[in-house]
C-alpha cells in the first residue's frame, strides 16, 4: 500500500516497532516491502508491505475483521522464491493508526484529486470511519504470559 508521509523511513520503521512493544502486532511481522518512492503531495512516498516468515504467529482465537476465526495466516506472498505471509487486518490497522499519531497529514493509498476512484485512507478521521473506530483505543497491553509444568512464566521486561 502506497504511504505519503513526511515520516522519514527510519521514522516509519519506529512506529511499526512501537506498536509491535504494545504487543498490538505479531513480534515477528516486519516489512516484506518498504520501498522510498515519489509522493506529489508529502515530501516522502513509499510502497509498503506488511509480513511474516511464520505462518502460525497468529494470537490463540484470532479472528479477523469479519469474525472468523483463524489459525493460521491466509495471505501468502511470494518474496524471492521464499514464503511470505501477509500481515492481518488488524495488524496492519494498528500500523496505520500509530502511523496516523506520527503524522496526521498522512495519506494511505491514491491521491483522491489524481484518481478516477480514490481508495486509501486520507487522514486519520477518514481512516477511523472506514473502520469503524476499530483502531483508536487499544486494549491495555500485557506482556505474553506462557505456562509450562503448571508455573505461570511472564518475560522479564
């Protein structure tokens, strides 16, 4: 998805490592595609693409935007010969969102004056409403809590 921003890419790769330290994205989805391109309208454009190598980074009982429940991640993309499997909506809305509170002038997707049939997100109340409010108060986050031989185990921090 096309991002324009005045975020540098440094700036942009910050903001999917802060909500990956809320725990609001799946520690192992990094970028499969970040590429610096042209924006007409902010001074930096870029092509970006959300994934994963594991298929099975999923949250026990994730469902998607629609309900269902998943267990593994569907989307796959091909990366150089290797498996690459796409980001979740989720994922991907928490991203944009915590894009949005770095730049609030941001843009995802077309330049509504340029195209016939504008699609994206072109600002953060635009983005709210196409998703419903999903996106802006997430749940308190808690570190990963595993389990192993009856002792309950929390990461130190």
């Amino acid at each position: 998805m096309k991002l324009h921003t005045s975020l540098t890419m440094q700036e942009v790769d910050a903001t999917l490592h802060r909500v990956k330290t809320k725990g609001l994205i799946a520690w192992d989805v990094d970028f499969a595609v970040g590429i610096p391109g042209r924006s007409a309208t902010h001074p930096y454009g870029y092509e970006i693409q959300l994934g994963t190598y594991d298929q099975d980074s999923l949250p026990a009982g994730y469902t998607d935007q629609n309900g269902h429940r998943l267990r593994v991640r569907r989307t796959r993309q091909g990366n150089g010969g290797e498996k690459r499997w796409g980001a979740t909506w989720h994922e991907w809305g928490w991203f944009i969102a915590e894009v949005f509170a770095a730049d609030p002038g941001a843009r995802w997707g077309q330049d509504p004056a340029r195209a016939r049939r504008p699609w994206g997100y072109f600002s953060p109340e635009d983005f709210h409403a196409k998703t419903d409010g999903q996106f802006r108060n997430p749940a308190p986050w808690a570190p990963p809590v595993t389990v192993r031989d009856g002792i309950v185990r929390i990461p130190a921090s």
